[in-house]
C-alpha cells in the first residue's frame, strides 16, 4: 500500500537537522571564546561531537514525532538528551585520552545546547502543530466501535487538530440509533478491509470489547497484512475517566489507576527540598515586605495583623494556616467564604486579595512543612466537610501536601465557588496535577502565578 508524504517525514528530518546544527553551531561559538583549548584537537573533538550525537538522534527524533505534549516535559526530555549526549561525548574523549580540555568549556557548551534545545523543541513544537491544523503531517484513521468509548476517543481526536488525525470512519458489527456520529459510520467490519485499503488508512483504533475474540483477530490479521498500526483502546472508560499507568506482575499487565509521582522518594526529597530553600529564602527577606504590610493592615482597620485559620491538609490533617488579615474581624470568617463584594473586606484587603499578597504569610507554613511552594490549595473545615459528600474524588486532592498557588489557581478555578461544577473543576485540576506531576510544572506554575498576580486576578475575591 503505498504511504503519501502526509507523516512529514521531511519536515521531522528538517526538525532533527536544525538540532544538528545547533549542537555545532554552539560548539563553534564555544571554540572562538576559549582559544586556549589546543587546536590540534578542534577538529578530532568536532568529529567526536558529531558522532556522539548518532545515538541521542533517535531520542531526540522521538520529540517530534509526539501528538501532544506539555511543555515542561518537552524540556526535560532535552535535559535528558543532553545529558546523555555529555556521557557518550565524555567517553569517547577518555578513550582518545583527550583529557586537556578544561571543564569551563563543558559548562559552557552543554549550558548553551541546554537553553537553544529547549527554546528549539517547544518552537518546533508548536510549528508542527500548526503544521497538522494546516492538514499535514496527519494519520488517516478509523475507528472499530459504535460505542461510548469511540465517542470519548473521537472527542478527544476532535478537541485539538493538532493531534495529527483525521477519522475516516467509524465501523462496528452494528451501529445504533444513538451513536452520535452515525454521518461517520462506514459499515460492517467485513467491509473494512476493502475501505482501508482504498482509502490508505494507517491506523486502526480498536474500541470494541475483548470478548469479542473474532472480530480482535479479524482486525488484527488486516493491519499485519497492510501494516497498519493496531491500537486496542480498553474498555475501562465507564469507570476510569483519567489517564493511568500499564504495570506488570510477571507476565500479567496490571492498570495502576492512580499515578502518583510524588510517592516515589526521590521527587519528595527533590519538592522538598526546593521548598525549603525557597521559602527560606523569602523569609529571609521577608521583612522587606512584611513590615509594611504590618502597618497598613493596622492602620486600614483594628485587629491582629495575621489570620490564623486551621484548613484541611496532607492525608486529610488538620492544620494552622497563616494569612494577611484582608477582612474586619467577624464571626464568619471559619464558615463564610469571601464574595466578589463582601463588606467584611477592607479596601486594602482587597487589594491584597487581587495580587495574592495575603498568601505571603504561608511561607512559613512551607518552612515548617505543613504546606508546599505548588499544590492544591488548602479549603477551611466546613468545606472540606461538604464538599466531600458531594464530589466523590474531592479528598484525592490531600494525597500531597497543600500548596500556596496550584494548577487550578493558575487555571482559573480560584475565588469564590458560587456553583458546584466550579469546585468539581478545580478538584479535576488538582488531581490532574497529583498524577502529573513534575518539578518543571512546578517551575511553570510558579511563573504563571507571579504573573498573575502583576495583572491582578479578577476571581480573587
């Protein structure tokens, strides 16, 4: 059967050119600033530079190649390809005993790829999407189901062109009356064959039910004979809605439904670590800030300079949050939350609510570990008290430790929460980024919430 060019095949090996480059091109800017490395070697290490590159080129094509992806794991695979490249390069130089190089031009060789790669790959990222949404580099694609999980799939296919697919049709031993995208449907699974091969189909998503042991093989017997790429979809949709991870016990594949990055002990030791240091830094200058703040909180209205308020955090424990004071002192204030125009705020309360700067004081509930720098925010008491009868997932969120700002803050899902899809929102953000987490969405979310609060967040009542 033969493929059009509609994978991009040139422009992913225009892609892994420009990486080419890159590396050599930072290489030659290096070599001009250190001309006390010995030239006699220039040429030999440039030889070995490039050959070191032939094993990272695969890894490197590999993020190219991919539908979707966050940005932040974008430029940890360059960490990692980068990382790897100073292995193979380091080894081939201790094999030749080129030894003489000194390790100022490493830093500055590897510091220097590092920045061009990530900038390059999240560039080249978003130039091959709008590559696919201009309707090339696609997949042609066809989908085995007329059920809900082919409806789930498709949506998703739907929800970003960028993804790369096109669905030719959706075919099914029978089609009901409900399906909603009965205009796709391409008929009988005995007509599939034929409709793939006429219309250069290159993937098959299979969205039926494994018991139907015929109609697997069936499929499975066209895509090896036209090499089509089988993908089986599990039917496991009606009760997980989210993504998991695929284990094994021996020979047996086993669903983890739950993925939790921070469970393993080095990405504790590693948020922990960036929390102390962090809020330990801020609190060293805290004083800066914090003095002033003091004084206008006192003058703006009587009472304490801090609230103290004890919420929800890790594993469901209670404990003693710090604030700013942004309210008069009421009787409401552990049960009633803060509206767009509460009067019990006062006028720089409210300020300080719309830039965040009442969250300040929480640096010392991170110094003291109670909280963390990024993570779901932590609810007073009675929230936690009804929301968990009325969302069935909202304790997940206290599987890690609350944070100062979270992926739902910097989403949008903050401030009041006047409807209960609004809070089911922001639980669906939490827990995306429980069991998504990684230290550069960290970094991310940080930047984004310091951003935010220069612009002044319209929800941050």
């Amino acid at each position: 059967m033969g493929k059009t060019n509609r994978h991009g095949r040139y422009f992913h090996r225009a892609l892994t050119l420009v990486d080419f480059l890159i590396l050599n091109g930072v290489f030659f800017v290096v070599s001009v600033l250190n001309p006390d490395v010995p030239e006699i070697h220039t040429r030999l290490i440039w030889l070995l530079l490039n050959l070191a590159y032939i094993p990272v080129a695969r890894h490197i094509g590999r993020i190219h190649k991919v539908r979707a992806m966050l940005m932040e794991r974008i430029s940890l695979s360059a960490i990692r390809a980068v990382g790897f490249h100073a292995l193979a390069f380091i080894f081939l130089l201790y094999l030749l005993k080129l030894d003489s190089i000194p390790w100022k031009v490493f830093v500055e060789f590897y510091g220097g790829v590092m920045v061009m790669l990530v900038i390059w790959w999240v560039g080249s990222h978003c130039l091959l999407k709008i590559y696919r949404r201009n309707g090339r580099s696609y997949s042609r694609i066809v989908i085995v189901g007329c059920n809900s999980s082919a409806e789930n799939l498709f949506a998703e296919m739907e929800s970003d062109m960028g993804f790369g697919y096109r669905c030719q049709g959706f075919f099914d031993i029978y089609c009901p009356p409900d399906f909603r995208h009965r205009d796709l449907y391409a008929g009988n699974l005995t007509e599939l064959e034929d409709f793939a091969v006429a219309n250069d189909t290159d993937e098959i998503f299979y969205a039926l039910s494994g018991e139907h042991r015929e109609a697997v093989q069936l499929i499975l017997g066209i895509c090896e004979k036209h090499m089509i790429k089988f993908h089986y979809v599990p039917q496991i949709t009606p009760y997980l809605t989210r993504k998991f991870r695929l284990d094994s016990i021996g020979q047996m594949p086993v669903i983890e439904v739950r993925n939790n990055p921070l469970e393993r002990t080095a990405n504790r030791v590693l948020k922990r670590s960036f929390d102390i240091v962090f809020s330990g830094t801020f609190l060293l200058f805290s004083p800066l800030l914090f003095i002033p703040l003091a004084i206008a909180i006192k003058i703006s209205s009587p009472g304490p300079v801090f609230f103290k308020q004890t919420r929800t955090g890790y594993m469901g424990r209670d404990f003693l949050c710090w604030k700013f004071r942004t309210m008069k002192v009421n009787a409401q204030a552990d049960t009633l939350q803060a509206t767009k125009d509460d009067p019990r705020k006062t006028r720089l309360g409210d300020f300080m609510r719309r830039t965040s700067l009442d969250e300040l004081p929480q640096f010392i509930n991170v110094f003291k570990g109670d909280m963390s720098i990024v993570g779901p925010r932590p609810h007073m008491l009675k929230h936690t008290e009804d929301y968990r009868r009325l969302i069935n997932q909202y304790m997940v969120r206290h599987l890690i430790k609350p944070g100062i700002t979270g992926w739902a803050q910097v989403r949008g899902y903050r401030g009041q929460t006047e409807e209960l899809w609004q809070m089911e929102r922001r639980v669906e953000h939490d827990i995306w980024y429980i069991e998504n987490w990684s230290f550069l969405l960290d970094i991310k979310i940080i930047f984004r919430t310091v951003l935010n609060a220069f612009h002044g967040e319209d929800r941050a009542y």
